[in-house]
C-alpha cells in the first residue's frame, strides 16, 4: 500500500496548471527541492525533487511536462511493476502563490486481484524560502487508503 501511495503522490505532484497573462506574476517552483516529509502511514522519509518553470506557463517536473491551465493524463509503470493510470487537473490560486491539485485515476500490479481507484488533492506553495507540500490519497472502494503527507523541502541549487 505504501508503494501505490507513493506512486500515486508522485503523480499527483507533477501535474497540469491554469494559464496566467504575461503581465501576471506568479511563484517559481524552479529548482532542485530536498528534505524531510511525514506520511500517517509510513512516518518520516527524505524526498528529492527538480522542478523547472517557464513564467506561469509550464512546469518540467521531475522529467514530466506540464502546460498550465490544461488536464493531463499519466499513465506509467515504476520498476516494481505498479501501473497508474490517471487524470490531473492542476491550477493556481487567484494570486498565483500556490497549485492546488487534483487527481482521480487507477494503480494496477500483477499481485492485486483488482485495480485500486484512488482521487488525490494536494497543494504546495513556497514558505520562508522552502517548498511546502501537502497530499491528501483516498482509495475510491476497494482496498482502504486514507493517507496524508506533508513535506517542507529546502532549495538545494
């Protein structure tokens, strides 16, 4: 479960933006993001992130690209054999200081008997300097999944 979990929260952290005019300013995510982040379910765990921005157009996040302001359709298959497939749909807040989003989608693998539906929503914003990150997971049926991580990332370069 710790796995789907963190595929999933993967997912749900590189995702699609809502559009903002050239004369709009808006954070930048920019850089390569590091530190501790606390899940309900399986404690504390160090994380590592690259996010590049373009304006408040487009993200490349942790190699994926997202253009601001349209939905995105992941699907992808880590090296344990998981299989996600989801939609994300990613905005900023009307004062462009922080993406809310949300997700609905399937992971798959081989050992369940069923696929497990799961909807996500997160949000991160810059605080004094560091990356603030929050996901909230909730399994859709199935298999019970109801986990929180937080997370506050120092900008390593």
């Amino acid at each position: 479960m710790k796995t789907y979990f963190s595929i999933c929260l993967l997912l749900l952290l590189g995702s699609g933006f809502s559009v903002a005019s050239e004369n709009e300013t808006c954070v930048n995510f920019t850089g390569h993001w590091s530190g501790q982040c606390t899940n309900n379910e399986s404690g504390t765990h160090y994380r590592e992130m690259t996010i590049e921005q373009t304006g408040c157009e487009s993200l490349l996040w942790d190699g994926d690209h997202f253009i601001i302001g349209q939905e995105t359709i992941i699907i992808k298959t880590d090296n344990n054999g998981i299989t996600i497939n989801g939609r994300v749909h990613t905005e900023w807040t009307p004062d462009k200081s922080q993406i809310n989003m949300k997700e609905k989608g399937t992971a798959s693998h081989p050992s369940l008997p069923t696929p497990l539906d799961y909807e996500g929503h997160a949000w991160i914003r810059i605080n004094d300097g560091k990356l603030a990150l929050v996901a909230l997971i909730t399994s859709l049926g199935g298999q019970p999944m109801n986990t929180k991580e937080e997370c506050l990332l120092d900008k390593a370069r």
